[in-house]
C-alpha cells in the first residue's frame, strides 16, 4: 500500500502480534493479522483454543485503547482439525484514529493484544511545501477537496478523544486548542472552495483549496508535537500504573504468605524490591527522545514481573491474584470515567451507583483473600466481569462498530481510495 503514515499512535504498551494464555491442558492463543490499520480496513483475528474438544466460543471484545470502552463484542466459534481454530474479522469503517484493544476471552483465559488505527496519505495527497506551479481543472478539484476534507474529518476525531482524556489547564490542551482552531479554519476554506466549485468559478475554488492546504501543514507540525507528548504523558501514566500493581500484588503476596510459605514469600519480596527499584529510576525521566526505550524497559519489567510471580507455584492462588489486579485495574479506569463525566456535567448517576456496588465487591473479594479463603473466587470474578462489561456498554460509543454474526462482519464493504 503506497503511504506515508501522518499519525502513529503508541501509548504505553508495545504492540504485539501473538500472544497467549494458558493453564493445565488448556491453551488460549490470539493473533491479529496487522499491528496498525487505515479507517475502512478489516482486522483480522485468529487463534486456537486447545485442550476443549466440542465446539465453544471465544468472546472477543474490542475495546477503546485509552479508558477500555467496550465498542462492539462478538463470538468466533471453535472448529477442529484446521490451523486456526477459529476466526473473526472487524470492519474499521467509520472507527476514530487511535489505539484498541481485542480482548479474546474463554472462560477464565483471556489474550489482550493492542492495534492501532492511523491516518494514511497518498503520495498525490501530500500537502506541497509551496503552493507554486500547482494548477487543478475542475474534475481534480473536486476529488482534491473531498481528500482535504476526509483527512481534516479524522484528525478532527482524534482531537475530539484527546481532549475528552486531558484537562483543561494541561499545557497540551492549549495545544489541542490551537489545533481546533485551525481546523475550524482550515474546513471552512474547503466549504468555500466547494460553493465555488458547485457555482463554477475554479479559480475561487482554486485559491481556497490552496489556503486549506497551507492549514493543512501546520495541522501536521502541531498534532506530531501532541503526538510526541501524548505518549511522553501515556508513559509516565503507565509507570504509575506498574507501581501500584507492584504494590498491590505485593500486599496479596503477603496476605497469603502461610499459604505460600516463608521461604517463596521472602524469596519474592526480593524479586519486587528489584522490580520497585527498576521502576523508581524512571519516574520523571521520560521525555520526547527516550520515551521509546522507556517503553520497552516498562514491558521488559512487566514481563519479568509476571514471570517471577509463577515462580511461587501455587496456581490457583497466582490466578487468583492475576486476576484482582486485572479486574482492580479496570475498576480504576471506569473511576477516572466516572470523573470525567461528572467534570463534564453529564448525568451519571446510575453509572455511579453501578461503579459503587463493584467496588464494594472487590472490597469483600480483598478482604475474603486476607482470609486466606479462596473459595468462590472463580464465581465471584464473574460477577465482577459481567458488572464492568455493564458499565463499560453504559459508556459504549459508536465509532468503529459493525454489524457482526459470530465475529464476522456483514453489510459493509471496503471503500478504495478515490484517485484523480
């Protein structure tokens, strides 16, 4: 595909094309067919689920990559005896530019695997460094203007999901309104270029596609800076994070040090002091130049993290520690949802009711571990799962869904890049 990427969006985790889930004889893989897609392309998903020999189905959930907003939820049903056992596909017609999460669940084993949607720009729709020597008849025009306005219409929505996430007296939203500004701009030029067009005069049209151009390439200086910085701040977010499953995990380790045994529990203790000392080294350290190696440093520790908690050897007890951090986790980012929409002014009142009722919950879930009685945990998790899958459907949008029977999309079709 001849492009040339206007948009990369990476947050804080690194993107992955495989991954997997396992425990005793069962084994849940996931893959998606491409890390990073145009609007319009379809995602392509696969795996195997062995270990499970009837037809089953994989549940799998895509899900906005900043607060975990369920956007669409379907079913892939297993088959036998092929390479993968099963597939689905995700129509991105209509979906906003950023970051996602397909998120396939089986039960208590789940695979999360991270894409991206990004802006693209043909070679003939790059925006010229001068304005010198362009000359477009009519029928060019007119395809020109609708190109200008499809890109300008992406960028809108990712501006739209950035400042919805940052508060209005952060540095970068001033940035973000200087952004709104000049696309306000930008597409009211290429609404006069269009009348001229319709009226006939091509040289009016002419004059105010160029002007929209020329906004057009200060809109790529400023969203590469947001860009830059977004992920700078996705990065520190994702430290704070890794701190406190540190410490959280820690604090569970430590309830169930009977259960786990002197010996494991110290030896653990250690393992995480290494891991709390590795993440205090780069707290205020990020910035624009190292963010990348931050990144990979993040992941590297989080990979490691996960591994020496398998070290203690008590499967159950690991699964169920595994699983309150994941599920503490998302109950945090429906906190900050609730936040945002109480700072908004919406009406979220019910959503807070339903948000109280899992936190107490998990508040029983942590005091019953303090016990050292896992019994029912398993129920009680999905519970807690089918409480967020709720309050997260609360908040679904609907931006990037299609029309789907068994993970497969229908009704929709791939639009082709419309070419002078």
């Amino acid at each position: 595909m001849k492009q040339k990427s206007l948009i990369i969006f990476v947050t804080f985790t690194a993107l992955m094309f495989t991954n997997f889930a396992f425990a005793d004889d069962i084994v849940l893989t996931a893959e998606l067919s491409a890390s990073k897609f145009n609007p319009g392309d379809f995602v392509g998903i696969s795996g195997n689920l062995t270990g499970i020999f009837s037809p089953v189905n994989v549940t799998i959930d895509i899900m906005n990559g900043t607060d975990f907003t369920i956007i669409d939820s379907f079913n892939a049903t297993t088959v036998d005896d092929v390479t993968a056992n099963y597939t689905a596909t995700y129509d991105l017609t209509g979906a906003e530019l950023g970051e996602y999460l397909a998120n396939m669940t089986y039960g208590d084993y789940y695979v999360e695997l991270i894409f991206e949607v990004e802006a693209t720009e043909l070679e003939e729709d790059k925006v010229p460094d001068t304005l010198e020597g362009v000359e477009e008849d009519c029928d060019d025009l007119s395809f020109a203007i609708e190109r200008a306005e499809i890109y300008l219409e992406r960028v809108r929505g990712m501006l739209a999901s950035y400042m919805e996430e940052y508060d209005e007296t952060s540095d970068l939203y001033e940035k973000l309104l200087e952004l709104e500004a000049i696309l306000d701009t930008a597409e009211e030029y290429l609404a006069n270029a269009r009348i001229a067009l319709e009226e006939g005069d091509c040289n009016a049209a002419a004059r105010n596609h160029a002007a929209a151009r020329n906004l057009m390439g200060r809109v790529k200086g400023i969203l590469n800076s947001v860009i830059k910085e977004h992920k700078v701040q996705k990065a520190e977010k994702f430290i704070e994070q890794f701190e406190r499953r540190i410490s959280s995990t820690q604090n569970k380790v430590n309830q169930l040090s009977a259960r786990f045994g002197t010996s494991n529990t110290e030896s653990i203790d250690a393992k995480f002091g290494i891991a709390w000392g590795q993440v205090k080294k780069l707290q205020g350290a990020v910035n624009v130049s190292n963010v990348d190696d931050v990144l990979q440093s993040l992941m590297n520790n989080t990979e490691q993290f996960d591994a020496d908690l398998e070290s203690l050897g008590d499967e159950e007890a690991v699964s169920v520690i595994k699983n309150m951090n994941r599920y503490e986790a998302k109950v945090k980012v429906l906190e900050k949802t609730a936040a945002r929409l109480q700072r908004k002014g919406g009406n979220n009142e019910e959503f807070a009711a339903q948000l109280s009722d899992t936190e107490e919950r998990m508040a029983q879930l942590r005091a019953q571990l303090g016990e050292m009685n896992l019994d029912g945990f398993d129920e009680a998790f999905d519970e807690v799962n089918d409480a967020l899958k709720g309050l997260k459907n609360s908040t679904k949008g609907n931006n990037g869904k299609s029309s789907s029977t068994n993970g497969k999309a229908i009704g929709r079709t791939k639009p082709k890049a419309v070419k002078p």
